[in-house]
C-alpha cells in the first residue's frame, strides 16, 4: 500500500494545474501523516517528474506543509532542471541556425518539441535527456557529419551496413554540454512497426519560430509508441508518469481517439496506454475512451499493480526474462545471414569480458523492474 499511496499522491498532484478538486484532499493526506516522503522522492526521481511535481505543489498554494529540508531539496532539484533546459534551448537555438545554414530540415522530437511548442509553462517542469531530431534518412549520415565537426562525438561506432535497421544514429555529445543529439531516421525501434516515416511527419508539420516540430496528432503517436514499443511498455504493463503526463497535456490540446483510430494495427496497444493514463490521472477531461470488456480488464490488472506490487512485478521479471531470451536467440539467428553482424557477434561471443557485462547488463535491467 506504500508504493500505490505514494505513486497516486504524485500522480494526483502533477494533475492539480488541469483538476484541483481534489486540492483538500490531498493537504489531509500531508498534515495527516499519510504520506512517506522518502518514497514519494524516490518514484519521483525513478519516473524522472521530480521538478514537475514541485512546481505544481507550489502553484497550488500547498508547499509550505512539506518538510523545509524537503522544500529545500525539490527547490534545488527544479533550479538545476531549469538551468540545464535553459542552456539547452540555447544549443538548439546554435544548432537550428547551423542545420539552416546547410539546408538540412531537422523535426525535433519529445521532450525538446515539447519545450519549443510551450506544452510547459515553466522551462524548468520537464526533465529531458536528449535533443531528439527527425530527418530525411537520406540526410542523417550528412547531418551526423556537420555535428562531428561542431565536436560532437559518437558513444558508439555506427556501421552503414545495417543503415535499413538503425532507427538513429549513435548518441553524439559535446564534453561542453550535459546533454546528447540522437539523430532520428525513423521514431519506432522495430522495422515492422514503422508505419510513420519521415515523409508523414513532414507533410504535416508544424512550424514554431524557426524551428519545426511535429503536429499534435504525431506528438500523441510518437509519446505513446515510444513507451509502449521502444521502451516495452506495452510487453511489461510498466507505468512512466513523465511520458504520461505529456500524454495529459497534449489531450488538453488535441483529442486523443481520433488520433489511435487512425494508427492501425497499432491501435490495441496505443488504447491501452490511454487506458492506463485515464486510469493515474483519475479520468482528467481530454482523457475519455470508449468503455469495453477488454479496457475493463486493463483497468482490473491496474489494479493488481498497485494491490500486490511485488507479485506484479515478479510477473514482469519473468515476461522480460522471457522476452529477452526468445529476442536474442532471434537476433543471433539473423545476424547469422550480415557478414558484418555475423564476425561482431562471433566476436562477443568469444570475449569473456563482453559475456560478463552481458549477463550483468540483463540482471541490472531485471531487478530495475
């Protein structure tokens, strides 16, 4: 009951600036004691919303009944956010003039989108990793090259011979800046899955300023594929406040159906993270599906996942486990057929070292569930 207390008080808490009804509530809930702050700051920090959350607390009017070392601290937090996304507007802003320069038309991507469309009143509110930029595959080597000479430096090799794979190429950092560049070709990891490409993206997109980010419609799909594809959210019934709430914000300004109907065979999957967006934020207006036996059913494993935590998440253990074993056996298999795949893979197969961190990289992923 601690964990599913303290993940609905967060979550009730971002959703205060749409619906503060519940504003009472959730004062009682503090000055009765009901809430463990050393959990609260860790699902916080796990679901990267630590900012967000302040920020809300304190447009509320409540912040003055936490403890004043915890003020402190969730103040400290969103000052640093805020100076990081800051200086990183800034390197867009640099990079933007450049990717002009050079008649390259870059798309940005997520958080960095978000930031430039004004979804966020505050500069400070969301934590971003990356600057995410979409481009014409035939121009990603291009602009990867124009980024090497602005001394940006890959964290991996890219190898041209699996260009029909790669989604994006390596992440590329300057040691003069906290944050990377991932140029995209495509938004989704998976080949098969790819039903949005450039050209889509393109025709329909926005134009802010002198930067161009997706339309609404695309901002929806890119938030919930890249959960519930890219990071196995789907696979795994794993909830991210901070991808979620993006979802909230953009239901403000765009209604969501409309957007999943259009998705195809996707649509089971994009419904059921609507489903369980409705379901932490508590039915906020913009959120509203079409009630049926199968969203019953994901509203009911909710459920599960706060009443037995531990046995949920022993259950997704074993999914991942399970799903990682038969992905890699099939990976091992098609690599059999690329020259290039074929001798790396033999390669790490051979090194003792490379073994070790495989295993250790697997067990890290499976206890972070």
């Amino acid at each position: 009951m601690r964990y599913k207390t303290a993940f609905l008080f967060i979550a009730d808490c971002l959703r205060l600036k749409e619906s503060n009804a519940h504003k009472s509530a959730l004062i009682y809930q503090i000055t009765a004691k009901q809430i463990i702050w050393e959990d609260v700051v860790k699902i916080a920090s796990n679901h990267l919303v630590i900012p967000l959350l302040y920020i809300r607390i304190k447009e509320a009017g409540i912040s003055s009944y936490l403890p004043k070392d915890l003020q402190e601290y969730l103040q400290t937090i969103t000052d640093l956010n805020r100076t990081r996304n800051t200086l990183l507007l800034k390197e867009v802003d640099r990079l933007n003039k450049v990717f002009i320069e050079n008649d390259i038309q870059v798309i940005y991507l997520k958080g960095t989108a978000h930031l430039l469309k004004g979804l966020y009143g505050d500069v400070g509110e969301r934590m971003i990793g990356d600057i995410d930029l979409l481009v014409a595959p035939s121009k990603m080597e291009y602009l990867a090259d124009i980024l090497l000479e602005l001394d940006y430096k890959p964290l991996a090799k890219y190898e041209p011979s699996l260009f029909e794979r790669t989604k994006h190429y390596p992440r590329l950092v300057n040691p003069e800046n906290s944050f990377a560049v991932e140029i995209h070709k495509a938004v989704v990891q998976k080949v098969r899955n790819r039903y949005l490409t450039f050209k889509q993206y393109d025709i329909e997109k926005e134009s802010f300023h002198s930067y161009f980010l997706p339309s609404n419609k695309h901002l929806i799909i890119h938030n919930i594929l890249n959960t519930q594809l890219n990071d196995s959210g789907y696979l795994l019934s794993t909830l991210n406040l901070r991808q979620q709430y993006d979802l909230l914000l953009l239901s403000q300004i765009t209604n969501i159906e409309p957007v999943i109907k259009s998705a195809g065979y996707l649509q089971k999957k994009m419904r059921a993270y609507l489903i369980k967006t409705d379901y932490i934020f508590k039915h906020v207006a913009g959120l509203n599906y079409n009630r049926t036996t199968g969203s019953r059913i994901h509203v009911y494993l909710l459920g599960h996942y706060f009443r037995s935590p531990k046995l949920f998440k022993f259950v997704q253990k074993i999914r991942y486990t399970s799903y990682r074993i038969g992905s890699d056996m099939y990976h091992l298999l098609l690599n059999m057929f690329h020259p290039f795949l074929r001798k790396k893979m033999f390669n790490h197969l051979k090194d003792p070292k490379w073994m070790v961190t495989y295993f250790s990289k697997m067990r890290s992923k499976i206890n972070s569930i």
